[in-house]
C-alpha cells in the first residue's frame, strides 16, 4: 500500500512538471522538548528481562542521551487476577535496565512495568497477556524466495512482529522487520510469509513475535517513521512512535513500548 | 402621496375691533360652511382629460389634482401607487373618470367634498397569476435567477432553477421588468384578467461571443436581494474571464477565489468552505451527487465549463431541499443545448482539448447536448525517459437531452461521466531477476439524472427527479517476479447511490412562496479484493438516508424571512457483521469480545435529525440589507482520510454502529450594501460553526481494507468562525472582485481513553485552518479585441506538525513531534494574467473564435505545500515541497459556430 502513495507522489510531480523540492536543512531551527522513550519486549523464554531507558535529543544531535537513575517495577497478573511483583531488581549499563535474575514468564498471564524517574514521574506500559507462541512448520527455498509456513489461531485475529536476518559465514547481512495481522487469511489453518533475495549459502533466521495490538500498533509506528523521503512524508501527518507506555502522573501517552510476546524461531542454511 | 389638509386663516390685524371682527368671522364661516356644502356639486363639474397608457396610479392621481381642484386621499400601504392604469378621457368630470379609471379594480373610490378617498374594494378581489419560462432569445437557454419585477415596485419574483417563474397578482394592468445579468432587460406590459402562461425570451446584450459577454447588471453581484447569507452565484462566462492553469477554465479553482473557501494547497482537490472537511461539500451536477471532482489528483477540475450554465453555491443560508452534507452545497447546472439552431464549440489548449455540440432535434421542442474533453499530454510521455507511466490522461462527456413536451411538462436527461487512466510499468530497480511492477490507479464517475418538470397548476410547480451516480476507483498492483505468473491484486472501491427526489414550489402571492418535497436516496457502498490468489467482497455496506422538508418565503415591506425545516433520517442496514467491544478499552481489534450479525437489509443502526433552517433579512432601502440566519445540517456519510490531501482511493464510510452522523451548526450575520448606480456591491458576512462527531484517524492509523474500521478512527468534535468581505465591481472597462476572510478552525478529538486523544484531547488547528485569505479578480476591456484578467491570492501557510527531538532504537534514529499542526509553512501567495484576443469574425459565417494566453504564477513564487523533515543516514533533512514553483505558460485556441 505504501508503495503506491510513492507512486501517486510522484505522478503528482511528473504529471506538472513544475514541483520542485527546496533543501531548507540549514535554515530552521527546531524546537526541542526533552522526553522520555522506553522501550521493550518480554517473550515467553525464560530470560533476563531487559528495558531501555533514554532521553530524546535535539533533531540535529546525533549523540545518544542514556537515562541510568530509574526505578523499574515488573508486575504480572495470573488467571485468579493476582497481582505480583515479579521484579523491580534492575543493573543498569548505558541506558539499558538488566533484570537481575532470570524470569520464566506464563503463558495466558498479564505483565507490564512501572517506570519510576527522578522526579517522581510515574510512566506505565498497558497490561498486555502473553499470548502462546507462533510455531514455524518450515522454510522452504524457491528461486530466491523463502516461505516461511507458520501455524495459525484461527479463532483469534493475531498480530505478528517477524524477524528474518540473513547471514554469510555467520555475519549478518541483511534484516528485515515487518508487523502483520491475519485479518486477511483468518480462514486458514496455515499462513505463510515469504522473503526474497536469498541466495545459495545464505542463513535465515526467522523470528516471529506473537503481539498484542498497542505493540503492533508501536512497530507498525516505528516502520512508518522509517521513510526518508520528504515527497512521500509531506502527505501524511507525522506519528510519534507510541505504543502502551503512558505518563500516569499527568495521564498523558508517552513515548515508547514495553511489549509482551510469545515468540518462536527458525534458523536454516540454504 | 402627499395629502393637503391646511387652509389659510388670516388673522385681523385691527384686534381692537374684536366684537365687529367676531361676528364678520362668524358670518365668515357661515358663507364658507355653505360655499363647503355647495362645492361638491360645483367643484364636482371640473373637468378632466387625460391620455395615459401602462402608467402609474401615482402619476395619474397627480394629473388629476393639476386639473382640478380635488385632492385624493389614501394609505400607501393599503393601496399600491405604483400599479400600472391605462386612461383616455376628453373633458369628463371627475366621477366619469374614477369610474372608468378603477373599473375592473380591486380600488374603490368615495368623492366627499373635494376629496377622493381611495380604499381596497370590500369585495375580494380576483387574483391572476402569471407563470412561464425565461430563456435566451437565441438559444432557446432557460435562465436562472432571472428577476421579473413590477416595474419600479419592489414586487417581483425571480425564476427558479428550472428557470420557470409565477407571479400573483389582483385583476389589473401591470409592466413588468424582466431582467438577467448579460441580457437586455425587457419590458413587457400585461393585463391580468386572468391566468396567463408567458415564455419571456431575453436577448443577450452583446452577440459577439456569448460566453465572453461583459455587461453590467444591477443585480450583477448584489447581496442585498437574496434572503440567504453567503452564497454566491458564477456563471461560465465569467469563470472563463479568471486566468487558467495551463488556459483551462476550472470551476473548482473559481469556487476557490471566493471568500470563505479555502483549500489545503494549490493543486489538491476539493474545497473547503467555512471551516468544513471537503467531504462536507454536496457537489451536485444536474442534482446528481459527485464523489470526486477532480481529475489527476486535484490538478484539474473535472466540469467542463462549455457545458456549464451556471454554479451557485451556499455556504451560509442552505436551503432546505439540500442534505447530506454539513457545510456547503455547490450546485451546477449544465446548458440544455440550443433548441433555435445547431451550435459547436470548443477549444484547443497545451495538455486537452474539448468540444461541444447542441442543437435541436425538433426545433422548440427537443434539444441536446454534448461535450467532452480529453487530455493528451501523455503522448509526450515517451520523449521522455524518466517517466514509468504507461497510460496516464483524463477524460469526460456531458451529455443531455431536453423535451418541452407541452406548456404543462418538460423532461430532461442529463449524463456525466469522467475518468482517470493511469497505467504505469516500471522496472523494479535493482531487482534481481528483471521483477517488474505495474499498477492501475484509474477511477471513473458517472451519473444520469432524469428530471421531469410539471405545472400542476398556474401556482403550483414540480420538479421529479430520479438519479443515479457510481463512482468507482482501482488501485491494482501486477507483479512479476522471475518470469513466473504475473502476481495480481486489485482493490477495487465503488459507491453507487440511486436517489428519488419529488421537489414542488407553490408561489402563492408575489411575496410567499414555499416549497416542499421528499428525497431518499440509497447507498451502496461495495469493496472487493481481487486478483491472482483472492477474490472477495469486504463488508458491502448499503445505507438508505431519507428526506422531508418545507419551506416558506415570504416578504413583508422591510423585512424577508426564509425559514425550512428537514427532517433527514439514515439507516446502515445489513447483512453485516458488527464487532463488540469491551466498553473499559479503547476499539481496537484486541478489545473485541464478541460479534453481533445483521441479516440481510436488517436494519443495523438508524439516526434521524431535525434541521432547522432559517434566514432574515431587513433592507434599509433598496441598497442596503441585513441579514441573519441559522442553519443546521446532518451528514451521514463520511470520507475517511488519512493525509493530508484528498485522493481518489479515499474511503467514504456511512454512519452506522460506531461511527455517528455529523452535526454543524451555523450562526451567521451579514450586511450587504450597493453604490447608488449598482456599479459596486459590498458585502461582510461572519459567521459561527460547530461540528459534532467529526471522524478523524487515530495517530498512526492502519490504511487499507479493513472490516473493523471504527478501530482506526476517533470521533471529533470542533468549531469554526470568520468574517468576510468582499466587494465587487460591475460597470466601467473594468471589472472585478476583492475578498477579504479572516477564519478560525479548530478540532479536538472526543475520546474517553487519553491513549487515543490528539494533542492530548486539546483543540488543535484544521490542515486548512488559514486565517487571512486575500483575493483580488480583475478584468480590463482592452478594446472590442482584446481583454486583460489577473487574479492574486495571499493566504496564510497552512498548519504543519515540526519534530522536537530525535532519539535512538534498535541503531536507528527516529524522530518526535511537537503537537499536530502547532506550527505553520509560510504564507503564500500567486499572480496569473491572462490575454484574450478576439478577433473580427467574419460576419457572413456564424464562425467566432478567440485566443487565450498568459502566464499561471506569473513571478515563479514557490508556495509550500509542506515543510517537512526526515532522518537520512541518521542527518535531519528538511524540505520545502512546492506543487507548482514555476510560472506555467499557457496559450489555447476558443471556437464556436
């Protein structure tokens, strides 16, 4: 769908010849408002959970504004609606809040996090169920085409984030992030997704992040943002990257995401 | 009238004679009282002679006190001076003449003394009522909002859309004035004795090019009549006087030189009129709906003004015939074509061309026309490399056919169609393999209208009119990946509407006439999903929206009321599937619980409104008028857009479950005023909007096909308000208009979750809230040759939303946003001129052509579309969009036999 916004875009040039696009990078001075951005993501693997604490940075610095002086809480609830702290011991390195014992979160439970900041700031990610995990049946190899066959929930509509890295003598190469719902194929018990380009020699790894919505609506976010093209982007009202974090002190959305997912993975070497 | 009471005394100047001076004064009034008692019959032998013909009672009153000594007494308000007599008398006395003077007259007459007291005749008197068609005398054309006044009265009627007029009046003699901007006013005298069909034919003033008329008119651009704030009336002729982009008349860009209506940038499509989305304009043509309007994206509008006839749109008083739509209605009328004679047009620009034939097929009696246009500039494509597109123009045709039946009954057919091919095939670049890419983006829109015209009776018109209206796009993608089978999908949107619309006008008295009537019309709305792998229809939804107003106007001396009511009614009806969600969470597909299903044409949701609409107007004199009005409209079907600018592929959604019908309401005050000699019109109009349920995209919003739509969608709710002037200028070798609006528009999104609030639940500026709008349309007559036009337009830039910081995820960089559209792009501003040269034709052939030439953005200003900012390899880049930068050249050859 993308793509052909593209296209309209430049129709709409080609078609009167008189568009022009002016560089005005060196004469606007952008306004900067600090704030907050929390990020990540919980899966069903038993793990060290990890949170990403940063601050934003004016438009043009390219430096990265770590935030280390946070107190993090990670609550679950089970199916008898207790609440239980699973953890609010964090180590923090650079930004990034290392939980310090591994946790083995349920299946069918909901987890989210409380972000405490210096000032007293309380910002909450939503309370989102760790859904079951995608199985990958396969990935077969056609031409330069992989399809990745995965088993279906038919009676829910599901929300995918999937991950394929393509590596060469183990080196990665080539990533690719998408986000997915089944609201097209609900029918079937098997649904595929297929990455070109592969070639002889090639390793896939497959990922596939079974997501609530606020987390797929957060990367389907992120992906939008991704565009460089300022042709393209003038049509569209900018979104900020936002998903189930919100300020509770002041009831507010902030930015970023702490998603929960059950996630299943395959590698192959073509 | 003035009545002459007094009579001289003469006091004595020797007082001291007081008892003598008293009984002469008593001896005094004795002889006068007597002389009083005789003067009937004395005074009543003065003889009169007079050899009147369609004059008024007021001037013949006026003779008749010269002759004699008699003087006439009467309540203008009672009795009408300026009622046309016809009298031929030689030396009769003064009850021979009031006899013959008021015989067949609702006036009687009462000779007391040397008075003649005029009053209206007990007996009722007999009323006539005069109705017909105005046309133009050489094209058989109706002519709407032509005024037929009594002359030099303020009672008069103007004819309707159909061009059909009635008028009633008492028994009498009357000269009426019938007068059209570009027409020779026509003077016609009748004597109403009883019903009277009359076709009344105009001659064009000027019978150069008709459509290059330039003559001044009383009423040209006069706010004061009309009852109804804002609205605003253009006609081809001068639509084509505006400089053109690429020399093409363009109704759309017209509507846009008008105050109150603005738009999101130069070249986009569609309007928006006092603050309202442009999905809340109803576009009629020949009363049939228009989905789009717009041919290659906004680039040029898609009615072709050879086959116009004239565009009138309301954006204050809307009456209440219209509805569906919340903000304005723009209503254009295409010509019937030429019932006299055969008659050809068109011309030859840069990008198109177009044509147009009219004529009669039996000549008074049937008449049709046909007119299309067609772009070319694709053939040029191929010189050039870098263009991908495969098919890439445009086309219409206007067609209709009218049948003057009898005196009773006239039938029309009218059909539109538009279209937009675009086919482009490119080669993926870099793909490995030689994968290409093609894709589809072509719509069509077609409507036929039948409309059959009837008098029921000399007071009682109806106009039947059955429509329908498809409008359809694609957007297909073909796929070809390494010589396998081409990979196809095809989403296809249409909305079909089929509507009934039974609309009567009962003029019951030259001051009141009303109108009533119903409409239904029924929706289809159908996507499908096509191609190689699939082939489905997505929630087809179909809606019926129905209609009943009433309406009245009436005027009093001063003061003119036009007040309606609907009564508009919708239903969403199945089959469908309704999702439930928990009502503790935002609508998102995660918060579904359930599904409700609605059978087939079971109704799923109904809404119903009441709409009150009414305007006032007090005239000062006959050149000054204020007026007020409140209006208040409901639209249940909404575009859903998630740009900035409309495109074709835009959903359009009816109310149903989840998504409410819009509500507007208006206030509006306005005052209008002309110079003496109506050689200049002003007007200053505010206004005061609110809308309710507004649909607007959540942030980050999914585009596409989706069955659960409400899930991407947050209700809004907002307001809006301005102030317009606008003058114009109608006599002299130059002509033109200067408006001037100072608007506010803002919008605040209505959810009870804050995760789904804009800008925090906060009013934030509308994409095309521009609060100065400056327009300045002038044209200068050269010479009988040769004529200038130049248009400017400064508007403040529109607002935008800016980044205010950056930040860093997964080794990419990503940047934040300040609150929707807290910011602006710069002001902007354009020129255009325009030449037209028309040369001498040869007057033995009815061959006329004229040249058109000029520049479109005369000093190459670059106006911002947008200003925007993306991360590039992690370096901001921010940039200036500007549609069209350059000045446009433009020449096109205009021909008419």
């Amino acid at each position: 769908m993308k793509r052909l916004y593209i296209y309209i875009t430049i129709l709409v040039s080609l078609s009167i010849l008189t568009s022009c696009l002016d560089d005005l990078t060196q004469d606007f001075d952008f306004e900067f408002e600090e704030q907050v951005f929390i990020s990540g993501l919980l899966t069903n693997e038993t793990d060290f959970v990890s949170v990403q604490i940063q601050k934003t940075v004016p438009v043009t610095d390219t430096t990265f504004s770590t935030v280390n002086d946070v107190q993090i809480f990670l609550y679950s609830r089970d199916a008898s609606n207790t609440v239980l702290l699973v953890t609010d011991s964090f180590t923090t390195d650079n930004g990034d809040y290392m939980s310090s014992e591994m946790i083995t979160p349920i299946t069918g439970n909901t987890y989210w996090i409380e972000a405490v900041l210096q000032d007293q700031t309380v910002l909450t990610s939503e309370e989102e169920i760790l859904k079951p995990s995608i199985p990958i049946i396969s990935m077969v190899k056609t031409g330069d085409i992989v399809r990745v066959t995965v088993t279906d929930q038919i009676e829910d509509e599901n929300f995918y984030l999937v991950q394929f890295e393509v590596l060469k003598d183990g080196i990665l190469i080539d990533e690719f992030l998408g986000v997915f719902n089944d609201s097209f194929v609900t029918d079937n018990l098997e649904e595929f997704i297929e990455i070109d380009g592969i070639r002889e020699g090639d390793t896939v790894r497959a990922s596939i992040y079974n997501i609530n919505f606020n987390t797929f609506q957060f990367y389907a976010n992120l992906l939008n943002n991704l565009d460089d093209d300022l042709v393209l982007s003038s049509l569209f009202t900018p979104t900020n990257i936002v998903g189930n974090i919100t300020n509770t002190t002041i009831n507010e959305q902030a930015l970023g995401n702490f998603g929960i997912a059950g996630f299943s993975s395959m590698t192959k070497d073509f | 009238m003035k009545i002459n009471f007094f009579r001289v005394i003469l006091w004595p100047k020797n007082s001291h004679r007081k008892t003598i001076f008293l009984m002469k004064l008593s001896f005094f009034f004795y002889i006068t009282f007597c002389f009083q008692l005789l003067a009937f019959h004395s005074f009543s032998q003065d003889n009169i002679t007079l050899s009147e013909e369609n004059s008024s009672l007021k001037s013949i009153i006026h003779k008749i006190e010269e002759q004699t000594s008699y003087n006439f007494i009467l309540n203008n308000d009672v009795i009408d001076v300026d009622q046309i007599y016809s009298i031929k008398v030689i030396e009769k006395d003064v009850t021979e003449t009031m006899a013959l003077l008021f015989e067949n007259s609702s006036i009687s007459y009462n000779i007391k003394k040397n008075h003649i007291i005029l009053s209206k005749s007990n007996i009722q008197a007999d009323n006539y009522t005069i109705n017909g068609t105005v046309t133009d005398a050489n094209t058989g054309e109706t002519l709407l909002g032509a005024s037929i006044s009594i002359k030099d009265s303020k009672q008069g009627v103007f004819t309707n859309e159909y061009g059909f007029y009635a008028i009633t009046l008492p028994k009498g003699t009357y000269l009426f004035e019938i007068s059209y901007l570009g027409y020779t006013t026509k003077e016609v005298s009748i004597e109403l004795k009883n019903n009277i069909k009359l076709k009344i034919e105009l001659q064009p003033s000027l019978s150069e090019l008709s459509e290059i008329v330039i003559t001044s008119n009383q009423h040209a651009k006069s706010q004061v009549q009309s009852i109804l704030g804002g609205t605003i009336r253009l006609t081809a002729s001068e639509i084509k006087k505006l400089p053109a982009f690429f020399g093409e008349p363009d109704i759309a860009r017209a509507v846009l030189t008008q105050p109150g209506i603005s738009s999101v940038g130069e070249g986009t499509s569609g309007f928006n009129a006092r603050g309202g989305n442009i999905d809340q304009n109803l576009i009629l043509l020949d009363e049939a709906p228009l989905y789009n309007t717009s041919h290659l994206f906004g680039l040029f509008s898609i009615f072709n003004a050879d086959a116009v006839k004239v565009v009138k749109l309301y954006k204050g008083g809307i009456p209440a015939r219209f509805g569906g739509r919340a903000s304005s209605v723009l209503e254009i009328q295409q010509i019937n074509g030429n019932s006299k004679r055969f008659k050809g047009e068109g011309g030859l620009g840069l990008l198109f061309s177009r044509f147009t034939i009219e004529g009669p097929i039996k000549k008074d009696k049937v008449s049709f026309l046909a007119s299309g246009r067609r772009s070319y500039f694709d053939l040029f494509f191929p010189l050039i490399n870098d263009i991908p597109a495969d098919k890439f123009h445009f086309y219409d045709l206007n067609t209709k056919l009218t049948w003057n039946i009898n005196k009773n009954n006239t039938l029309y057919a009218s059909g539109f169609f538009a279209a937009d091919v675009i086919k482009i095939d490119q080669e993926e670049e870099g793909g490995e393999g030689g994968s290409d890419v093609g894709i589809d983006l072509g719509w069509t829109n077609a409507t036929a209208t039948v409309r059959w015209n009837h008098i029921f009776s000399s007071k009682l018109f109806a106009n039947i009119t059955g429509i329908y209206s498809k409008y359809k796009f694609n957007i297909g993608i073909r796929e070809d990946f390494n010589e396998e089978e081409d990979f196809v999908t095809t989403l296809e949107r249409s909305i079909e509407n089929w509507i009934f619309k039974p609309d009567f006008t009962y003029f019951s008295s030259p001051d009141m006439q009303m109108r009533f009537g119903l409409s239904g019309n029924l929706y289809q709305f159908i996507p499908k999903l096509r191609g190689t792998e699939i082939n489905e229809v997505y929630d087809k939804e179909k809606a019926l929206e129905l209609g009943a107003y009433y309406s009245v106007e009436k005027q009093w001396d001063r003061l003119s009321l036009d007040a309606g009511l609907r009564f508009s009614w919708f239903a969403n009806y199945g089959e469908d599937t309704i999702a439930i969600y928990n009502p503790d969470f935002p609508q998102t597909p995660s918060t579904i619980t359930g599904f409700r299903n609605v059978k087939n044409n079971e109704i799923s949701k109904s809404y119903f409104g009441v709409e009150p609409r009414m305007s006032l107007k007090y005239d000062f004199n006959d050149r000054k008028a204020f007026k007020i009005g409140y209006n208040r409209m409901f639209q249940y079907i909404h575009l859903i857009t998630s740009q900035t600018i409309a495109l074709p592929n835009d959903v359009w959604k009816p109310s149903g479950q989840y998504i409410e019908p819009l509500e507007v309401n208006q206030f509006s005050a306005g005052y209008a005023y002309d110079t003496k000699d109506k050689g200049y019109n002003f007007s200053l109009e505010g206004y005061y909007k609110t809308f309710d349920n507004i649909v607007e995209y959540k942030n980050g919003a999914r585009l596409g096909i989706n069955n659960n739509l409400e899930t991407e969608l947050v209700p809004a709710k907002g307001f809006s308000y301005g102030l317009e002037l606008a003058a114009y200028k109608n006599k002299g070798r130059v002509t033109g208009n200067a408006n001037y609006t100072y608007s506010v528009t803002k919008r605040k999104t209505k959810s009870a979750f804050s995760s789904e609030q804009i800008n925090n639940g906060a009013y934030f500026s509308s994409d095309y809230d521009r609060p100065h709008l400056f327009n300045l349309t002038a044209n200068y007559k050269l010479s009988k040759k040769w004529e200038v036009g130049a248009f400017f337009t400064y508007q403040t830039g529109r607002p935008t939303t800016q980044p205010n910081g950056r930040f860093t995820f997964n080794g990419e960089s990503y940047l934040t946003y300040a609150d929707r559209n807290s910011f602006r792009i710069p002001d902007t501003h354009r020129a255009d001129i325009s030449f037209t040269y028309t040369p001498t034709g040869n007057p033995k052939t009815n061959w006329k052509s004229s040249w058109s030439f000029g520049l479109y953005n005369v000093y190459g200003h670059k106006n911002a579309f947008s200003i925007n900012s993306v991360l590039e390899d992690n370096e901001l880049e921010t940039g200036q969009i500007s549609l069209i930068g350059a000045p446009i050249p433009f020449i096109s050859y205009n021909f008419k036999f």
